[in-house]
C-alpha cells in the first residue's frame, strides 16, 4: 500500500473516493455493490459523479465540434478577404447538371470537360500573371495494390490540366519556376452518383483558389489537375503523373476528396515521410482539424479505401496531403449526392483549409529547395485539441521520448509496487475486454433480428446500444475479478501500467508508432499527477490536479470516438454482405467504451455497481426495443441496390485445332442480376417493398467459374455474396464483347505455350484469367511503382517476357484486369482494350471476360427503378459476360 501525505497511514484496502486518502482499518469492506462506507454521505456521494460527468461534457463538446461550420462568405466578397464558397456553387451546379459523368461518357468527356474549360476560363480572364490551359488524353497501366490486387490499364483519359506562374517568376521567360504546387480533384462520377460532393464541390474549391491565384499569384507556380478520372481506380492521376511533362516539376501535392456532404474536412494522410507538410499545416490552418491515427487505420488498410493522392505518391513520389470531408456518408457513391443534400458552410471551411495550407506550403518551398533535412524524410505524428491547436512532432522524436517515458513510468510504478501495477493492470484490460466481448454478443443478437443496421441508420442507436453493453460488461467484469479489494490508486496504477505497454508496443512498430501519441498521453500525464500527488501536493490540491490531468486523455479519445462513430456508422451501410455492419459498429463503439473505461477505471470502481449496470442494462433494453422497432433506410438514408440486365455467352476453345476466330458459341443464362451492399442484402426488396425483386430471381453461386461468372464492376466479390440472379431474355448492348486467341511458337520456353490474347468492346472491360498457377508470365509485368505505357504491355510476342506476375489474390485463382477509356471519341470496339501474351505451363485454363455499358439501361431495369420505394437507391444498366474455356 502507497501512502500519501494524510495524518493517518494505514493498511485498509478500501476503495476511496478520489484515490490518495486511506481511511481506519476498523471501516468494514463493503458487501458486493454497495457502496464504501466514506461514500455514504451527501458530499462523496456527489462528489464520485464528478469525472463521469466532466467526460460527459467533454465528449458532448466533441460531437457539437465536429458539427461547427463557418458561414458561407457571400460572392461578392473581394479576393484578397478569403475564399468564397458562394462563388463554388455555380461550378459545382454545371458539373452536376451533366448527370452521371462515366468515364468515356459524353456526360463525363465532353459535357463536364467543357464545364471545367468554361470556369477555368472565367476564373483567369483578368489574371495578373501568366495561366496556360491543357486537356490531356493519357494511357497506361499499373498494378494497384486495392481490393485484392488488379492491374489497371487505360486509354484516352481526360485530365483539364492549368498552371498559374508564380509572382517570382520572370515575366520575360517561357518556362515555369522548376518547383510547383500541385492541387487535385476529380469531375467523374461513382455508379449511380450525380457526384456533388464528391468530388464536384472540391472542383468548385479548386476553381476558387485558380481565381484567388491568377491574380494573386503565389510565389511558385501552381498546377491544378482536373482529373476525369478517379472512380474506375485511379487510372487519370497514374497518366498525370507518369507521362504530363509537367509532373516532374512538382515539389508537393494538396489531394481534396470525400465521403461525405457536410462537416468538417479533416488531414488523414501524408507522408508517409515528409513531416514538413504538417508543421507547414500547423503554422497556418486556422481551424485544424486533423490525427495520424486515420493515416495509421487507412495505410494499413484496416479501413478500406484510396485516393489519387497514392498514386502521386507511389508512382510521382510526390509528396502530398491528403483531405476528405466524412460527415453524412449516408449519401456517398449514390443518387442522394445532389445539391440537395450539399452544405455550402462546409465548402467554405474546406476551402479555407485548403487555401491557408496552400499558401503555407508555397511559403516552404519558396524559401529554397528542400534538401534531404530530417523535416523532408521524418514521418510526423500529429493530432489537434479541440480544432484550436495542432501538436506535431517526429516520429523518430516520438520513439525516443514514448519509450524513455514508458522506461520512468515503470520505474515509479515498480518503485511504489513492484510488480502489482502489472497484475492489476492485466485485470482492468480483462474487464475491457468482458466490455467489448459484452458489445460483440449484442450486436449477434441483433444482426439477425429485425434491428440489423438500425444503429448504422442511426449513430445515437448505436450509442444506446453498444456503449451501455459494454459499459454493463465492463462492471460485470470488475465484480468477477475481484477489484474491491484493490485501492483506487491501486486502480489507477495498473491503469497506468497497461497504457504504457500499448504505447511501448505501438511506437516500436513503424507503421503504428504515429498513432501512439493516444496512449502515450493517457499514460505520461496521469502518471505524472500521480507522482506529484504522492510527493509534493497536499492531499485536496493532489486530487483536484489527478482529475485534471485526466482532461487531454480524455479530450483526444472523444474527438477519435466521434470520428470513428461519424465514418463507420455510414460506412456499414455499404461494406458489404459479408459482415455484419452490426459487428462492426459495436466492435468500435465496444472498443472505444472499453478504452475509456480503462483509462478511467479509477473513477469507475467507486461507483456504486449494482444501479450503475441496472441502469445501464435498462438502457440497453431501450436500445433493442427502438433498434428492432426501426426501418433502417430512408430517403436521406438509403439502402443501395444495383441491378445488371445481362448477356451471358460460353466458348469452348481448342487451340491445338484452331486459333483466331472463336468456335461458335453457346448460351449461358441471361437475365438480371440483383446485388446489394449491406448485411440485410436484397431479402430487404423482397420483404418490406412492393415491387420485391424481379420475377423469379434465385441465390446466385459465386464460387462457379474464376469470378462466379458475373459481371462485376470492380473486383468485390466478397463484399457482394448473396445476389439473385432472374432468367430473362438477352438484353440489348450498345457493342459486343470479342476476343481473339492465337497460340502463337514460343522458343526456350521449357515447354509452356505462348499465348496471344486481344480484347475489344465497350468503355469498361474486366478480365480474370486462371487458374493463376497455369500463367507461368505474361506481357504486362507487374508495375506496381514505377510509369508505363500503353503500349508497354503490347509487347512484341516472343519468349522474352517479363517474370514478374502480381501477387495471389484471396477471393480467386486469378489474374484480374480491368480496362477503362475515356475521350470525346471512345473506339468502343474498333480497337483493342486487352492486347497481351501469357506463357501458359497447363493444357486447360480460363479467360473470363465482361464488360459493363454504365450509360445504357434496359426496359426491364427502367420498370424495375420505376416502382423502387423512396428508400432504396437503386442503380442499373446492362452488362455483357463471356466465359472462355481454352485447351492447348
């Protein structure tokens, strides 16, 4: 037992209301939730409610914070007072009237490209310094490393590229200052999505900041890419950025994005190196709002998702700032992203952000080139308190200072205890983890009740749900393991203790050691009030100073609650079939509650236990009862639901007898398939809407042919299980499928065959070849880092082929492809989207191929969205597949 500075030392282990006082041994310990006899009377009664009720407060600040916009600055404010987000809405209003702008669309190739020209124009007719104006048509290929690996090729993408000159440069010369600023959106549209907000709103941003700057030029030039093409996998910005001849100029990237129409944008990526980036952010964002632990979440793909701003850093090395704004998520990648539902005050914070960060990187560079400083290669751990202030430090700093704090905590700690912080510590993370195991169970319960994906429709469900189970689970647990007989500094101790191994653990790694700032504060600062109280403070001010020090701890896990509570909730009503967005909602609420609760187990224990979990096992039954009594969709909210009214065709090739021109072909079912993107899947149509799924639809089986033989758009098979597939006539398509094979002689090959293989239909091509063990090479390599064209994977055909082949994929034996092409004139089929040669090791392999016409509808999908109720966001258009069985 550790005494404190109190008249009295004694032995008793009760459980005292602030921590540093021991009271006589003649106190008899308190039966199972009751409370401790110095807790009886009025004052202590009141005054164990006091943390809970600050962290309350703390926590309700926090959600009132995230939601603060600024007003919007009216059009006619002047260009030097700031940016204007009323002057955006024009922009964003033109691209929006251009409808779903699909890549090789006229929407997106002509109607918008013109918009952005129109603008642009606009923006820059009374400039002060020289802007030259580009549309660039690139192709290419790369590997991407996303939803499980594909290689990417294009053709004919549109970029609207400008470059403002710099006040420093020489009027009298025709080339740009060598060092430029690059700031980047795109114009396309998802599936199914007007695009508003994203990403048309951050093109409106941009137009802005073009006007700011031509006739208040920075001091270095300024490129802004215009990109037509971010939704089919980043394939515009990879042409930008490995063959614009403007590219190598370019000394750092500002990447806007969304997922969301409202709030606050937030920094979630830079780096991974470049700490510079965020001190420039720190010294002039006047509103921050930014945490390397979505850098951290987001770069080891725990949450899914990329940008352009990977592939200027990958592929450029270029290095950037990555922003997005996540509030109301509900209406991402559908047709809610309208004007409607957009919010012009967060524009005008966006483009604050972006406009002071901007000129504050400008500055940096314009002082000179950077040279290999520590500033330049460190990565930067960096958060900021209360959107006031920004703390940035490096990450080796970070390593150093985490681990010789975690070295003298555990001094003091083993200097007070030994080994005792340790073992209680192990039990208040056992009492965690009963919380978060209690939250999973519930969340079981109701992922296959009535109430599946009520919390993910409604944040604050989520919070009756799944905080007060954890919080029940989390008493539970301290009634199991024994903690009366431990004092509250005892508590607090092992609290400390545990803490301070995640925050070892965490900085030792060099992909988490930017994220560990969290449980390097909530271990440092209590510790230190800790060993003040003991040494030096009296015993009232000792406790009022422990309390506070609990404050920044307390502050940075509710601004990552609310983050974490904003995008999940939302993001679990698209992620997919496979997991229950219950699960994952819970996990996180769980897991953030149990934090806390361990953080703070030093107030918790003194609560009496008994009416705590009464109360939270009420609120709990409130939640189910409200959960299983709400629809989870509605306008505002909608389920999302895409339909392709598709071809289907088999071959059966026999290159040992023929090559070139494809056997006659037989017909595989056509008709309709329905996929959904959330747990309750498509059941939901069939069992709460009238027009239920289209007529005699059955459960499709995804595990026949390399890609279940369906025509998905992007390679997410895992996430779309579960679909219906309604027999019906061939649909009509805009252009037909075809591909060519020819077994063409192959020398030294160590008897593998060479394959020539050709593709040609629409705009958007996929293919999937396999079994992966039968391709033993193949003409696109695996460019994975580094710029290609074209052309470079139409390869002369000869044994001299490339060894690399991407890596395995998890949901197929396969090679996955996909082919995209844009421009005013697309070839749709007049020239070929798969040009390659495989060196194939087995007789008998597969060639899936299918393309999807985004733009083109069928008669059955239009009736079908017709009768769709208001809460379902219903996307089609027809669909070509094509399974090829070939044997050598």
């Amino acid at each position: 037992v550790t005494h404190t500075h109190t008249p009295h030392h004694t032995t008793s282990h009760h459980i005292n209301t602030m921590g540093a006082k021991k009271h006589e041994a003649s106190h008899a310990p308190p039966s199972e939730g009751q409370l401790p006899v110095e807790a009886s009377t009025p004052s202590n009664k009141m005054s164990i409610w006091v943390p809970p009720a600050l962290y309350a407060a703390l926590l309700y600040m926090a959600f009132v914070l995230h939601g603060t916009v600024p007003e919007v600055r009216p059009a006619v404010t002047p260009l030097e007072q700031g940016f204007s987000a009323a002057r955006t809405r024009p922009v964003i209003q033109d691209l929006v009237d251009c409808g779903l702008k699909y890549v090789g669309s006229p929407a997106n190739e002509e109607c918008a490209v013109n918009a952005v020209l129109a603008h642009v124009e606009v923006a820059t007719k009374d400039a002060t310094t020289d802007v030259e104006v580009q549309v660039q048509s690139a192709s290419g290929h790369f590997y991407l490393d996303f939803i499980g690996g594909l290689t990417n090729i294009y053709r004919n993408l549109t970029n609207v590229v400008v470059r403002v000159k710099g006040k420093q440069a020489d009027p009298s010369s025709s080339s740009s200052s060598s060092c430029a600023l690059l700031v980047s959106s795109h114009f396309d549209s998802a599936i199914g999505s007007p695009a508003a907000s994203d990403a048309n709103a951050e093109i409106g941003i941009m137009v802005e900041l073009l006007r700011r700057w031509a006739k208040l030029p920075l001091p270095l030039d300024v490129i802004f890419n215009f990109n037509g093409g971010e939704e089919m996998l980043l394939p515009a910005a990879h042409g930008f950025v490995t063959s614009h001849s403007w590219s190598k100029d370019i000394c750092a990237v500002v990447n806007l994005e969304s997922t969301g129409s409202g709030g606050r944008e937030v920094l979630f990526q830079t780096g991974p190196a470049n700490r510079w980036l965020v001190e420039a952010y720190a010294r002039h964002v006047e509103r921050p709002h930014l945490s390397s632990v979505l850098q951290v979440l987001f770069q080891t793909g725990i949450i899914p998702g990329d940008t352009d701003y990977r592939v200027y850093r990958d592929f450029g090395s270029i290095p950037g700032v990555d922003f997005a704004v996540l509030a109301n998520d509900y209406v991402y990648h559908t047709s809610r992203d309208d004007m409607a539902h957009l919010d012009f005050r967060s524009i005008q914070r966006y483009g604050d952000t972006a406009l002071q960060l901007a000129e504050g990187i400008a500055e940096k560079l314009d002082a000179g080139p950077l040279s290999e400083t520590a500033a330049k290669e460190e990565s930067a751990v960096f958060f900021d308190i209360a959107g006031v202030f920004t703390v940035v430090y490096s990450a080796p700093l970070a390593l150093r200072v985490h681990l010789t704090s975690s070295v003298l905590i555990f001094s003091w700690l083993f200097h007070q205890g030994g080994f005792a912080p340790l073992q209680v510590g192990l039990r208040v993370a056992l009492a965690g983890i009963g919380g978060l195991l209690t939250s999973l169970g519930v969340a079981g319960v109701v992922s296959f009740s009535s109430g599946a994906l009520a919390s993910s429709s409604t944040p604050a469900l989520s919070f009756l749900l799944y905080a007060s189970a954890t919080t029940l689970g989390f008493f539970g647990a301290l009634d199991r393991l024994g903690f009366e007989k431990f004092s509250q500094q005892e508590v607090v101790r092992g609290s400390i203790a545990l803490t301070t191994l995640v925050s070892t653990f965490s900085s030792l790694w060099s992909r988490t050691v930017i994220g560990s700032y969290v449980p390097f504060v909530v271990s440092i600062i209590p510790c230190l009030a800790d060993i003040l109280r003991t040494l030096v403070l009296p015993s009232t001010l000792g406790d009022i100073v422990f309390l506070i020090s609990f404050l920044l701890p307390w502050q940075l896990i509710s601004q990552l609650y609310v983050l974490a509570v904003e995008l999940l909730c939302a993001l679990t009503m698209r992620s997919g079939t496979s997991v229950p967005g219950e699960l994952v909602v819970a996990g996180i609420q769980g897991l953030l509650v149990a934090c806390i609760a361990i953080v703070s187990a030093n107030f918790l224990v003194v609560l009496p236990r008994r009416p705590v979990m009464n109360a939270m096992a009420v609120t709990l039954a409130l939640g189910l009862i409200i959960a299983c009594s709400t629809f989870p969709y509605s306008y505002d909210r909608p389920k999302r639901i895409y339909l392709q009214d598709t071809a289907r065709t088999g071959f059966v090739w026999d290159l040992s007898k023929e090559s070139g021109t494809p056997p006659a072909a037989f017909s595989i079912s056509s008709g309709v398939w329905t996929v959904s993107m959330d747990w309750n899947n498509v059941d939901t149509m069939a069992e709460h809407s009238e027009v239920g799924l289209p007529l005699q639809s059955k459960y499709v089986d995804e595990s026949i042919g390399l890609y279940g033989e369906m025509p998905y758009p992007f390679p997410i098979k895992p996430f779309l299980k579960g679909g219906v597939f309604s027999t019906g006539e061939r649909p009509r398509l805009p252009n037909a499928l075809e591909l060519r094979l020819d077994k063409v002689p192959s020398i030294g090959s160590g008897g593998s065959s060479h394959v020539h293989v050709s593709v040609s239909g629409g705009p958007q091509i996929f293919m999937a070849i396999g079994p992966r063990s039968a391709v033993k090479r193949w003409s696109l390599g695996y460019e994975h880092d580094k710029s290609s064209t074209l052309e470079s994977h139409m390869q002369k055909v000869d044994s001299n082929l490339p060894n690399e082949l991407p890596p395995l994929r998890n949901d197929c034996d396969c090679l996955w492809l996909m082919f995209n092409e844009g421009g005013r004139d697309p070839t749709r089929g007049r020239a070929e989207a798969f040009n390659l040669t495989l060196d194939v090791t087995e007789n008998n392999f597969r060639i899936d191929a299918w393309s999807t016409h985004l733009s083109s509808t069928s008669d059955r999908i239009e009736a079908y969205k017709a009768r769709a109720p208001s809460w379902a966001a219903v996307m089609g258009w027809v669909s070509e597949v094509q399974v090829h069985k070939i044997q050598l």
